[in-house]
C-alpha cells in the first residue's frame, strides 16, 4: 500500500472515531450544575447560561454540561448555617458579594473562590428632581448620608423647605434583612456616621449610632411595599412610594425610562461604598467531583468572555474589569443624570466578622 494511501486510511479512522466519541457523548445525559445566584444578576444570567447550555460544553473530555440557576439571596445563606448542607448545596453559587462567600466559610460551608468577580454594580442615591434640591439646598450640600439622615430626623418635608402637600419624608432601600443590596445600605450608612471606612462591631452597636440610624428605618413607609426592585415601585407609584432611594445602580439603569416619565431623576455616588462584585464560588468538600470542578471553571471561563461581559452591561451592571463607554447606551445615556462612566467610588467600607453583623440585623429587625 502507498503511503499516501496508508496517510487516508489513518485520517478516515481517526475522524469516524472523533464523530463516534462525539455522538456517544452527545447521547449521554448531561452534568446538571446547579448555581445559586443573587436576583440582582439574574437577569444577565439568564441569557448568558441559556448560551453556555446551547454551546454542549464537554468537560474531562467526556462529560456535557447543563447548568441550571437558582435564585438566592446573599443572607438567606450566610446568616443561617444550616442554610446548606452536604446534601442540599448547590454546585456553585454566584452571590451579591464577596462578603457573603466569606460570611458562609465563616459559618462552616467550604466554598471555593473560582472568580473573584463576574460583574459589579455600586450602590447609588437617586431621587426625584423636587426633592432632591430642597434636600441639597439646590446642590450646595452633598446628596449623600448625612442630608438624607437629617431629612429622616425632621421627618416632615416641610421642616426642611418643602411643600406641606409632600408630607413626611420617605426613603427606599431594599429589605435590609433579607436583600444583601440593602444590608449594604445600612452598612455605609454606619460608615458615614462614624466618618471611617473600617467598621468595628462596637460601631455598629453604639447608641449613638443606633439612635441616628432608627428614624432613618422608620422613614421607609413599608419595606413589603418596596419589593425586590424598589425603582421599579418607585416608577409604577411615584412620590406616593418613596422621594430619595439608595440602590444598586443596576436597579436605576432597568427602571430610568419609567422613573423619569414620572419626574426627573438625579444621582450620586456615595463617599462610604460597597460594590456588589458576584463572585462565582464553588462548593468543595470530599463529596465534590473532578467534572463538578471542571464545569464550575469552564462556567467561570465562559461569563468572562468578553462577549458574556458586554452581555452584563447590556443589562446595566459593570463589567468584571474595566469600565462602560459611550456606546454602552444604558450608562451613556444616564451621564446627564449623574451616573458617571468610571466614577469615583469613595471609600471601600470594610467589614467586621459575621457575628457582628447578625447582631446588627437583629437590630434592624427589631425597628
């Protein structure tokens, strides 16, 4: 036989065994992965995993993987330790922040940083255009803590230079009990009142501190009211629901369109931070497989693509690493709001340990 005969014959064999594998695996029931994921990112989730299954994504050379998502919030998980167990984790779990992942190894559950962050969003004031002038004497005070503490205390608008017919002063937040986003909140709010980034226990159990915070608590008509997606309420009800929110900047970039068809709205950064950062984490005990690790990287991989990132920002959350641009419309056309395209995220509020922050939200419970 002639060589390049022999050279034919061996490249038929290999690609009938190469289409052989492939259809054996393809006739093999997938890996199903379950991750949990905050809501906040499920929206760009969503579409980004329905691609990741799409694309038959093989691990170890012979398993697909399916991923399937489950919505969780952050403190649903961290706060109770018996949230998870080795019988009922998820494979993976994409929570609000890093924070959360750090609370739950904390509280006995052995995950496994994959992806210090698939996407971020920082926490922003907005408020309706009338309010917020009296509540900045027409921008010569900071829209920021310590004008929205002091419209708290006051508690009418009219003791502050508003209207009679605006009534008391209401502020939206998410529930601070259950939603990392408004954890966060009440969270940068301490850091504001003691005027330092490092949070200690004791500084979030001094009376001081505690007295400044209940009005500002007491100024959310209704936290049940607000929902998951208090800019979304705040653009179906208006000033009826809330006049100032602090919120995810994801949560204003969904809702600008109907927000603003209400009344103008205008934004802030915050001078006392926390970036809700979605890390992708991975449970790993002696139970986790090699396929189970695989999937989770070849997931982390995928959501960092620079395709999937534009995806994020599509949606209104920041990418991974860099910043928006002009041709990213949702954040381009909030520029004249106050959003800004690589903001000056303020001071990054740092965190005592877990037990102290448990006693901080039994104490929000409790008001």
């Amino acid at each position: 036989m002639r060589r390049g005969t022999i050279f034919i014959a061996l490249f038929i064999l290999v690609a009938a065994g190469i289409i052989a594998a492939s259809r054996f695996i393809s006739s093999q029931p997938p890996l199903e992965v379950t991750v949990a994921v905050d809501p906040l990112a499920e929206p760009w989730l969503q579409a980004a995993v329905s691609a990741f299954n799409a694309s038959d994504t093989v691990v170890n050379g012979s398993r697909r993987v399916r991923v399937v998502l489950t919505p969780t919030d952050d403190l649903r998980v961290w706060l109770d330790s018996r949230a998870w167990t080795a019988a009922t984790h998820p494979a993976a779990w994409i929570p609000a922040s890093s924070v959360s992942v750090r609370y739950a190894v904390d509280a006995g559950m052995p995950f496994e940083i994959v992806a210090d962050s698939l996407a971020r969003t920082p926490l922003v004031w907005g408020g309706f255009a009338s309010r917020v002038a009296v509540l900045t004497q027409d921008g010569t005070q900071p829209f920021d803590w310590p004008t929205v503490a002091a419209a708290a205390q006051a508690e009418a608008w009219q003791k502050i230079g508003g209207e009679p017919a605006w009534q008391f002063f209401k502020l939206a937040f998410a529930q601070p009990t259950s939603k990392m986003s408004g954890l966060a909140v009440m969270l940068t709010g301490a850091a504001a009142f003691h005027d330092s980034a490092d949070l200690s226990g004791e500084a979030l159990r001094t009376r001081p501190f505690r007295d400044w915070m209940a009005p500002v608590l007491q100024s959310v008509p209704n936290f049940s009211n607000l929902g998951s997606d208090p800019a979304a309420v705040m653009a179906r009800q208006g000033t009826a629901i809330a006049d100032v929110a602090l919120l995810p900047e994801v949560d204003w970039l969904r809702n600008l369109g109907p927000l603003r068809r209400v009344e103008d709205v205008v934004l802030a950064y915050p001078a006392y931070q926390l970036v809700l950062d979605f890390p992708l984490a991975r449970w790993d005990d002696m139970q986790t497989t090699a396929d189970e690790r695989a999937a989770v990287a070849a997931l982390a991989t995928w959501l960092l693509d620079p395709a999937r990132q534009a995806m994020a920002l599509d949606v209104g959350l920041r990418a991974a690493a860099g910043e928006p641009t002009a041709q990213n419309r949702l954040f381009a056309d909030a520029v004249p709001l106050g959003i800004q395209l690589s903001p000056n995220y303020g001071q990054t509020v740092t965190l005592p340990p877990r037990a102290d922050v448990q006693g901080y939200v039994n104490w929000i419970a409790s008001n």
